[in-house]
C-alpha cells in the first residue's frame, strides 16, 4: 500500500496531466500510518511517561535522520543553484520542516495574497510528514488516556478505544468539510481537517480483520479489490479544482481502510500483486522516495537551466529511487540500528542537533539575505534621491534618444528586494481579505480635496503615485482595498458561496460610502482574476463588463466623478515572477521582457467606461509607461516595473506620479488641467509640466 501511495504522488507531481488526482497518495500515507501507529500501541499499551518517551524515541529513529539529510543537502543545493530571489521564503521553509510545522506555514501562505504568485519551494511536501510528526506527539496521549480509564473504568482498551477514536473522526471530518467550503486552501493543509484520515486507519486497527472473521474468502478480496478501486478512481478522477480535503477526502480514505480491513491474503486479492517483490521493495523505500523526489523536481531545472522534459522526469524519477535506496541502507537503518533503543538520552540529542544543525543552515541564509537587502535599500534611497532625468517612467516619456540603457544594467529595487517592494496598504492592514466581511478605511494627507481610491491589488499598485500627489497638492486620499474581489453588480466565482455573497456586498457597501459628494474624485482600477460566477473565462468578459456599466452608472446618476486607471499590462502570461526571471537574468533583462499582445490580459473595466460614455466617469490608458515599439521591459529606466507576474512595484509606481498629474486634474476639472494638456503637446519634460496621457 506503500508503494500504491507513493507512486501516485510520484506520477502525479511528474506527470500531472496523466494523473490530476495523485495528490490523494498523501491520504493513503495517512491511514496506513494512523493504522501502525494505533496498532503498535494497542499491542504494547502505554502506561508511564517511560512509555511514551520510547515509543516517541522510536518515530525520532525511523524518521528524523533521513529528513534532516534531506533538508540539509536541499539548503546547499538551493544556496548553489536557485536565484536570490527565493533564498528567503525558501530558507524559511527548511527551518519550518525542520520544526515539523511547515503545514501551518502552508496554510497561512495558502490565504496570503501576497504569497499568492510565490514559486513552489523544495520543502513544501514536508507538509504531511509535519501533520504526521504532530499526530505521533498527541495520539499516544490519546491511547494512554484511554488505557488509563479502561483500567480505571474495567472496560476493554479495545472497545473504548473504538469510543473514543470514533468521536475523533467525526469531529476532525465535520471540521474539514466546513473548514474546506469556507477556506479550502487553508483545509488543505492544517492539522484538525486532516487528523480524522490518520485515526480511520487508528479504528480499523482496533477490529478483527475481516479475513479472520467468517466472511468467504472471495468476499474479503473482493471488499480489497473495491478499496484499491476507490484509491485509483480518486487518482484518476480528482483535479485541483476538486474541494479537498472535505467529504471527497473520503473516497480515498475509506478505500485504504477497507483494503486493511478485509485482510485478504488470498492469491486473487491485492495481496497477490503487493507481495511481489518489486512492489515490496517500493514501499520499503517509500518514505526516502517521498523525502527525495520533491527537491529533484524543483532543483534539477535550476541546476541544469533548462525545463524538465520527458527525459529530464524520467531521469528524476531514477534518481529519486536510487537515492531512496542508498538512503533506506546508509541512514535510515544504519541509525535506528546505532542510536540505542533502551537509552533513551542519545536519541533525543540527535533529534535537537540535528534540528539545530538544520535551523543553522536556513538561519546563515537569512542572514546573507539580509545583508544583500540591507545593501539593496542603499542603492534604492540613492537612486530615489537622484536627479537622473531617465529614472523609472521618464525613460519612457523621454524615450531611447534621450534615455540610453545602462551598461551593465542597473536594476533597482535589487530583485530580491523588489518582491516586497509593496504599497504602504498592505503593512496599514487596508484591506478586506479572506471572507471579505472586513471593511477598513485608510486615510493618507489631510487636504482640501478628498480622493478615495477604490478596487482591488490592482488599485492598490497606483497608491504610491497617489501619495506622493496627495502631498504636492493637498489631499486627503482614502482607500477602500479588497483581495481580488471586483466591485460590480455581477457575482464572481470564488468556488465559495458566502465568498460570492461577501464580495456584492462589499461592493454595495462601498457605492454607499463613495457616491454622490462624499469625494471629490473616486479613482479605480482592478484586474479580473476571478471568473463570473456561472462563465468560464472565455465567456467572462461580456457579463463582466456589463456589471460593470451597471456600477459605474450608479456612481455617474449619483454625481460622483470617476477616474478609471486602464490595468497595467500582465507579465504573469508569459512569465510567474518578473524578480525571479531577471535574477536568473541579472546581465539580460530584455530576457523578462513582453510585448503588449503577449501581456495582454483582458481589462472589462476599462471597455465598460468607454462603451458607457456617462458624463463625470473617466479613463486614463498609460500603456506607453510600461510598452514602447512593441517591447514591455521588465526594467523600465533602471527601476525594476513589476514585484511579480502581476503588480508594478512600489518604486516603480512613485515614478509615474508626474504622469498621473493631469489626468487626476482633469478628472477633477480643475483649470490647471489645461496647460498641462498644453504642456503635453507641446513634448515638455515632467520636470516644468507634467506630462499626462489624456483620458
């Protein structure tokens, strides 16, 4: 069963395409291991502290050794291979596996919108063994609390037991499903909507099996054969968009328990394909195949500089067994043979060693992230103090003649910094995550005109060129931020429907705090990262930019002036992390660039103000700061333009304030818009007029 679990992770992570539900191997791995570890202490019952210290010492031997190498050699191998870019999260992540926790950072990484474009790391798969490890710390409290009253109560270990583990299941499984409808990918990954697959197989270990029952022989192979049919239907049919873990989670647990249960030895049952020897061998190095394969997989492409193809998966896949193997012989039972079983001081010495030699290796690499950073911020104030007339978007409004590419390039904020290169909203809390039910207002500048800035991440990425107006002109800027969530009359797909529901009213919520006189201006933007609720994305775009008409129409009945900001173009197309590529480009970053066709992303915002054409409702398109002769640069006049696929940076942004100048003005109808049109025209520089892109 070994072997069936780990080989649908492996194909899975492999060749998701041939099997999109090989993720449910995990959930294998869980009740074989609720079932072990429930049998081996209902047959040796713990009774001291004693007891527990060996059996704990016990899971230390078998575990611990073959992990810890595996981290560690994953710290070097992504010091020497992966670009700077990563060291951090990645860092972090070995020190979290190395505490077995590394499913909670998951999980709140798995509700963090800023996390949300992050590369996946080589120790993310340590999240089940973390689950796991947290389960083997509590359930042998769990099985002495109930030897303890058993003996005091003069009931059978075995029957209370059932009781007990029983009453587990059905709180951790009310737990996931709830928890999975409301947040599926926090669900995934935390302790209490998983621990109920670990106890199903606790259960099972406390019944007769169903072969030593008087149930036929072929009735019992038939009950196994029926089990690995569920575990392969799930496999075969379960996608990424399937709610997990929840009651689907149950086709593949229940499946692996029955086939326990039944016990079948019988030639024409699982057995007689699972004892081969092949199949045995497998399952025996399972566990240094599941520790081994995942780093492989995200390393080797980095190594190499080259993505994995058929022989680059294939080569993996045997490197990942060979290395199981001498792993299973040179670790794993060369240290549960060496760290004495009765002395239990040894065993625990490693176990904190080897955590801290681990901690160790992720803490030097933050330390070398921080001084690189620290290195970063220099160069960053000195280029925002300069007076370089060709810094950030002035390149581009100057253009090639006047603004030559540096030589070698100077890319500013440094890559790495430049990921957390973020609005002040997101370190003010200004946002409405998550449920969408929070609802907080920031306010930056206290001046004559009031300015609310209203959307989603999208919105939010021109804060910086907001804030640097607001206090050359006097405003109050105020900000109404949700994640992803767009505010229009149409309901979007978020695969939750209190989510759906959340985000109309919120949109609601914010017509009413912004229409009519509230503002002097409302400026907007957002990017359509969710689908229509009922469309696909072919088909989003229509009822899209109808919802929106709908929303803007109330804001122009009411006499709001609005100023719709055209998105900026879409790296995320193309390329997942404009950082990443130009750190793995440092000499090259024409290498990360775009074209406007190959960045476009489509923006039914923008389409709805021009098609509606209502008085006071505005559009500024300044496309020509991002793109000029069919090329979108990555590094628009030394600045690094973008913090991920998706959203313009910090630094990037400020550098566009000049040229968000006029078209606010106008929006505002402020007589001074005038002779900045003029001064447009007439080819000035930022620096006597601004230069804006008329709406």
């Amino acid at each position: 069963m070994r072997a069936l679990a780990v080989s649908l992770v492996l194909i899975y992570h492999l060749w998701p395409g041939l099997l999109t539900g090989g993720y449910v191997g995990v959930d294998v791995f869980f009740v074989i291991s609720g079932f072990l570890m429930t049998a081996h202490l209902i047959g040796r019952q713990p009774r001291t502290v004693r007891d527990l210290a060996q059996f704990w010492g016990r899971r230390i031997r078998r575990l611990l050794p073959a992990s810890f190498l595996v981290l560690a050699v994953t710290a070097v191998a992504v010091r020497l291979f992966v670009v700077p870019t990563q060291w951090e999260v990645i860092a972090r992540q070995i020190m979290a596996s190395a505490l077995y926790v590394q499913n909670w950072v998951l999980a709140d990484t798995a509700v963090d919108y800023l996390a949300a474009d992050n590369a996946p790391t080589p120790t993310q798969h340590f999240w089940s063994l973390s689950l796991e490890e947290q389960f083997y710390l509590f359930w042998p409290l769990v099985i002495l609390a109930v030897v303890w009253c058993a003996g005091a109560w003069k009931l059978p270990v075995d029957l209370l037991a059932r009781v007990v583990i029983s009453a587990v299941i059905a709180v951790s499984l009310a737990v996931s499903i709830l928890t999975t409808a409301d947040d599926a990918g926090r669900a995934y990954f935390i302790t209490p909507t998983r621990v109920w697959e670990l106890a199903v197989g606790g259960l099972v270990a406390t019944v007769v099996p169903l072969a030593a029952t008087r149930l036929p022989g072929p009735a019992t192979a038939l009950l196994a054969w029926s089990g690995i049919a569920a575990i392969v239907a799930a496999g075969v049919t379960f996608t990424g968009e399937t709610p997990f873990p929840g009651y689907t989670a149950l086709l593949p647990v229940l499946g692996t328990a029955l086939v326990i249960l039944a016990g079948s030895r019988r030639a024409y049952s699982p057995t007689g394909v699972l004892r081969q020897k092949p199949v045995q061998w497998l399952g025996d190095v399972s566990y240094s195949v599941y520790l081994w394969h995942w780093p492989l997989i995200l390393l080797v492409p980095f190594a190499t500089g080259a993505a994995l193809d058929w022989f680059g998966r294939m080569s993996i896949l045997v490197l990942s067994l060979g290395l199981a193997a001498l792993t299973k012989v040179f670790v794993e039972d060369r240290f549960r043979s060496r760290l004495p079983a009765r002395r239990l001081l040894p065993t625990y010495r490693f176990a904190a060693v080897g955590m801290a030699a681990v901690m160790a290796l992720g803490g030097l690499q933050l330390a070398e992230v921080g001084y690189r950073n620290q290195l970063a911020q220099e160069q960053l104030a000195s280029v925002e103090t300069s007076r370089d007339p060709c810094i950030g978007a002035a390149a581009m409004a100057r253009g090639p003649g006047e603004c030559q590419p540096e030589t070698p390039p100077r890319m500013v904020p440094e890559p790495a910094l430049a990921k957390d290169d973020l609005p002040d909203a997101y370190a003010d809390g200004c946002w409405s995550s998550r449920a969408f039910t929070e609802r907080p207002v920031c306010t930056y500048g206290n001046g004559k005109t009031k300015v609310a800035l209203v959307g989603n991440s999208h919105a939010a990425q021109w804060l910086p060129a907001l804030q640097v107006l607001a206090e050359k002109n006097d405003w109050t800027l105020s900000t109404y931020l949700i994640t992803r969530c767009n505010l229009t009359t149409v309901p979007l797909d978020f695969n939750n429907a209190e989510r759906t529901r959340n985000c109309l009213a919120y949109g609601k919520w914010v017509m009413e705090q912004t229409k009519g006189e509230k503002f002097d201006l409302v400026v907007t933007s957002a990017r359509q990262s969710v689908t229509v609720d009922g469309e696909s994305w072919k088909t989003t775009e229509e009822p899209a930019v109808e919802g929106y008409k709908t929303y803007l129409s109330e804001w122009a009945a009411s006499g709001t002036k609005v100023l719709v900001l055209r998105d900026s173009p879409f790296p995320g197309t193309t390329i997942s992390s404009i950082p990443d590529c130009l750190a793995a480009h440092p000499d090259e970053p024409l290498a990360c660039a775009g074209t406007p066709k190959s960045w476009y992303w489509m923006d039914p915002l923008d389409r709805a103000v021009r098609e509606l054409g209502a008085p006071g409702i505005t559009a500024v398109n300044l496309d020509r700061f991002f793109c000029a002769d069919n090329v979108c640069p990555a590094v628009i006049g030394s600045i690094v333009a973008y913090r991920d696929g998706s959203h313009i940076t910090a630094t990037y942004a400020r550098t566009l304030a000049p040229y968000l100048r006029g078209p606010i003005l106008a929006a505002l109808g402020e007589v001074q818009a005038k002779s900045d049109a003029r001064a447009h025209a007439a080819g000035r520089s930022p620096e006597s007029a601004a230069r804006a892109v008329s709406p």
